[in-house]
C-alpha cells in the first residue's frame, strides 16, 4: 500500500478530478462535493456496487477495474492509502506529472470557509456524525457532510449545503484528521487502534491531543473513556464539554432502558431532558450524548436538540436489517474491534429477546487480529451465541505468516461455539444449517462481509425449503 502523503496541496488548476476507489462510502462523498461544486469528476473502483450506480446516475463517469487509461483527461487523482504502490492509475498519474492529492486533504480543502464539526475517535464516529447531521437538518440547519455511511434518512454519506456548518467524519487511522481546522471537536473515545501507523499507545493518544487542540470553539469529549478523560485534563484554555454516564459528565445520560430501541434521560445545566431513539443499543445513548453536546456547543435549545437527535433513523452498516427467511432476521454490522463488537452484540442482545445471536465475523487487518485475537475470542464467545469467522479482510495490509481467522477460534474456551471456515459459502451454510425461528444471523466486520448476505438469505430460504414439515 502507499504511504499516506498529505504534503501535497489543491493545485490552483484541478481540471478534472479522478479518484481511485470511488466507491468508498468516504470516497464516493467527496466526490460529490467536488462535482457539486462545478468541478468535473471521475473515477473508478474494483467492482459495481450500488455506490458506483448512483454515482453514475449523477453524471460522475465511473470505470471498473483500475487502469492507465482511467487518467486520460484527468487534471487532479484523488487516491487514499489502501491503494497498492503498483496501482495502474497511480503509477501513470506520477508519470504524467498529474497532482496526488489524498482524500483527507481535498476534504480539508472543501470545508475552508464553513464553520466545521469535526468527529473522531476509534469508535462510533460515523453514528455520532450522522446523528448530528440529521439533528442539523430537522433544527432548520442546511449544513455541508461527508459521513462515513450512508445514513438511511437521506440515502447518501454525503450532500453540499446552503448553511456555514460542514460536519466530517475524521479518521486518526493515518493521522489525517490533523489536516481538519475545525471549530467544534467531538472525540467518542480514544481506545487505542491503527497501531501499526502510530507505534506506540502514547503517540496515539498524542495525535487526539493535537485534534483537540486545534478545534477553535469546543471540545465534546467522552467522560467514560478513561483515555479521554486524560486528554481533556491537558486541554488548557479549551471550551471543554464532556458525556456520558460519569456523575461528574456535564451532559449527564442515565435512565437507560434498552430494548429493541433505547431510551435515557441527559442532565444538562440542572434539567432534564427525555429521548426515545429509533435504534437499538447503550452505545447509540451515548452517541447521542456526544451529539447533543455539540449541539447546544453550536448554539442550538437543549429539548429541540434532543427531539432532533431522536429522528435519527440510523447508517447503512450499523446492525442494519438486510432481510427475514422463516422468522430468522439478517442484520449487517461494521464492528470490526472488539469495543465496536461489544456495543453492537450487546444492542442485539437487547432486541433478539429469547432468540439467539450467530454472528459471522470477518476480521479485518492482518496486524489488528495478531494483536487482539485473544481479546476477540473473549468478546464475541461472552456475548454471541455461535461465531462463524471467516477469512480475513487485508485492506491495505499484506497477508501476515500464520496470521489467519483461526487465530480466534482457536482462543474460545468452549470450542462447540465457533467455527471458522475458508469460504463464504461453506460459512453461510452452516449459519443457515443452525439457525431457527428468532434468531438473528449478523455478518459483522470492516470489510466487504456484507457481499455474504444475498448467499446468506438463499442458504436460509434452501434450508427452510428442506426441513421437513
């Protein structure tokens, strides 16, 4: 993979923009952005999808399968690091003496002028920047986003606005969410990931220091996260606004109920406020106290806030429901660390009743499972029923020696409650085989896990068709 390279700037001239892999759901928006902004756009990705197909639809031209003829025309590549050094595209743009620009930084470039809310941290970004968007929207707010996931309201990840907000999703995974100067900051958590770009715990924690410290207005920052708490306590002459369900929170949650949706109550400033949200889950309380703390941070009443937040009606990806076969529903999930696995099991325990959870894990990165195989195995076997692992999702890492899923199930005490299989299809078989009326069958992970679900629903309707009367 490449190098992240943020030293290169928006040339005066962008021509025609071309991004490589424009299908990402952070991809896909900012070339919207560009294309709304009067600047013709291109670009090209490994296979169709439906991203790729609305893209289209916009009049953004969008080959398949990266080639050198992909560049012909191009004034401005716009690439992130998950592209591999011999990438076709790349490789002629150098050539050619085409400007390389990373997603990051044309991101940073779109949001100049806009008073920008910035969301980071390792977990729960995507749901709290949706949150906020969709809040802004229903407060008679127009703002400028690119989110991560689709949110499901709107049916896009990303829109140009007429209002002075522009809300991002900012990933630390490369450090580029340094680029942001934003106003307001909120930082869900800073439980440590993406080791293998940072090296160390320390240096980590020190790059959400430096987000925190550029945010000109506010901080919003987690009051659970241990590792918050630090960085908060070393934001001098910061507007500092913490969440969650520490006593000492200045948006306080408690009165937490969590069913198939989860209601709370947050103290704020000697009231209280109630909310009933549409999604299901603790960890979406909380993404809503981070949410609610930017807002009133913006200005914005307290209860109108809170009211906002609740017509939140989730993101593409987040235990998102994909189907229904003989009473057994599919959900789709991006937890992809154990923290994000926790959450989200825990919301579906919530909602499953007496039904069970078979989850299908993928793990994604080679350096991630080496690190946390032990800390996965101990996550899904205390909070799912049955995991299936199958092979893991690279991205932007080469294959590591003897690092394979099994690596997790090798670490399950009870070993009748994993199975790790090679392939898709022997994984949604076997899901289907075990499944029964009422429960949930949720492929989860970071990478392409959701392409399983259209064999995981034929093996369910099959083995349903198969049982006896």
């Amino acid at each position: 993979m490449i190098k992240s390279d943020f030293s290169q700037t928006i040339p005066a001239e962008l021509g025609t923009v071309h991004f490589v892999g424009i299908g990402g759901a952070g991809m896909s928006g900012i070339a919207q952005l560009f294309l709304a902004a009067g600047h013709p756009v291109t670009g090209s990705d490994i296979r169709e999808t439906g991203t790729v197909e609305a893209l289209r639809e916009q009049g953004i031209p969008v080959a398949i399968g990266h080639d050198a003829a992909n560049v012909a025309g191009a004034g401005t590549l716009v690439v992130t690091g998950a592209i591999a050094e011999d990438n076709a595209e790349y490789l002629e743009a150098r050539r050619r003496g085409i400007p390389i620009v990373h997603r990051a930084r044309a991101l940073a470039w779109l949001t100049g002028g806009h008073r920008l809310v910035s969301v980071a941290g390792a977990h729960g970004k995507t749901t709290s920047t949706a949150m906020i968007v969709t809040a802004l929207l229903e407060l008679g707010a127009d703002p400028s986003f690119v989110n991560g996931g689709v949110i499901q309201s709107l049916g896009t990840s990303a829109a140009h606005g007429d209002g002075e907000l522009f809300v991002v999703e900012a990933d630390e995974s490369d450090g580029s969410f340094l680029l942001y100067d934003s106003a307001v900051a909120l930082i869900t958590n800073v439980d440590p990931d993406h080791l293998d770009h940072y090296g160390s715990e320390e240096a980590f924690e020190a790059a959400f220091v430096e987000f925190a410290q550029k945010a000109g207005e506010r901080v919003v920052i987690s009051r659970n996260d241990p590792r918050s708490v630090t960085i908060a306590a070393m934001l001098e002459g910061k507007n500092v606004t913490t969440f969650g369900t520490h006593p000492a929170s200045d948006v306080r949650l408690h009165s937490v109920l969590s069913e198939a949706t989860v209601s709370f109550a947050i103290a704020y400033r000697g009231q209280d406020y109630r909310a009933n949200l549409k999604v299901a889950g603790v960890h979406n309380a909380i993404n809503a106290a981070g949410a609610f703390g930017v807002l009133v941070g913006l200005g914005f009443d307290p209860q109108h806030s809170l009211d906002a937040i609740a017509t939140f009606a989730g993101t593409e990806r987040r235990f998102e429901f994909r189907g229904e076969v003989a009473g057994i529903r599919v959900y789709d999930d991006f937890a992809h660390h154990p923290t994000e696995i926790r959450a989200a099991l825990s919301g579906a325990r919530g909602a499953v009743g007496d039904g069970r959870l078979i989850t299908i894990f993928q793990p994604h990165l080679f350096s991630r499972t080496r690190m946390l195989a032990e800390e996965f195995a101990e996550t899904l076997e205390s909070l799912s029923d049955i995991t299936i692992v199958v092979p893991i999702y690279g991205a932007r890492q080469d294959p590591e020696p003897g690092v394979t899923g099994e690596l997790i199930t090798q670490r399950f005490h009870d070993q009748g409650r994993t199975r790790y299989f090679d392939n898709w299809d022997d994984a949604a078989e076997f899901a289907a085989s075990i499944a029964r009326q009422g429960d949930f069958v949720i492929p989860m992970g970071g990478g392409d896990v959701y392409l399983l679900i259209p064999r995981l629903l034929a093996a369910l309707d099959a083995a349903t068709r198969a049982a006896p009367a």
